[in-house]
C-alpha cells in the first residue's frame, strides 16, 4: 500500500475542472506538498470574505486578491490581461517579502478569441517554478507548468 507523506509541508489543494478546490488523496490520506503550490493558491484565490481570513487579526497574513473578482466580472481583452498580470503580481507579493522568492514574473496573453492565459514565474535559490492559469468564462484552469 501506498501512502503519502502526511508529515511535512502544507495539504496540497488543487484546483478541479470545474473551478472548485479540491484536497488530493491518496488511500484515503491527504497528500501534502513542501512546495509553495497550497501558498500560490491561496494567494491567488483568496478574496477579501476569504474563510481563512477569519483565522488570523493580523492583516499581513490575510489574503485579499484581486484576481477572483477581476475573472468573474471581466471580459475577454487587453485590459483583462493587464488587470490579471497585475492583480497576480500583487497577490504573490508576500513571497519576496518572506523571502521564499527572490523574483516573481507574470506574463499573459490569448490562448484563442475566447479564452486568456497568465504564467507565473517565481524563481527561487531552490529551483524555479512555474505555474499557469487559463481562463476562458466558463472554465478555470490552474496547473503547475513543466
């Protein structure tokens, strides 16, 4: 039998088809991940009215994104994808400030007339990472890029 490690790191959230996140499981146990894939996550998608935002009085360590309120009221354009490279930029932020990256790059475009991508890269003295999001109004992909 296989299990996962259910010892070190964060429970490792993901982020299914249809846009809602998800625990991973394997066996029944929660995986959990070392990296900074549960953060990026959370930083990305956590709103203002964000439940984990009633954990904490400390407003450095709530999450306030932008980005969720910008993909379900925005369309299809330029402006979107300006918007969406800055509202991750700013969400992702904390990582230079805590010292977990030393550089955060965002760069989007189309993917089609109907659909916008953003990659994020944060570059660590570990190894970089990647990370991309495509979004077309009905579906929201967010996957670690190889």
């Amino acid at each position: 039998m296989t299990e996962c490690n259910t010892y070190t790191g964060d429970i490792q959230l993901l982020i299914n088809n249809d846009g809602n996140w998800d625990i991973k499981y394997e066996n029944g146990q929660p995986c959990m991940t070392d990296g900074l894939d549960t953060a990026v996550i959370l930083a990305i998608y956590g709103e203002p009215d964000f439940w984990q935002n009633e954990l904490t009085n400390d407003e450095n360590e709530k999450y306030i994104s932008r980005f969720p309120a910008l993909i379900k009221n925005s369309n299809i354009n330029d402006d979107t994808i300006k918007d969406g490279i800055a509202a991750l930029k700013e969400a992702l932020s904390f990582l230079k400030n805590i010292e977990a990256s030393d550089e955060i790059t965002v760069t989007g475009g189309a993917l089609n007339v109907f659909a916008i991508y953003w990659i994020i890269d944060i570059e660590r003295p570990e190894g970089n990472i990647r990370y991309q999001i495509n979004w077309d109004k009905q579906i929201l992909q967010f996957r670690k890029a190889v």
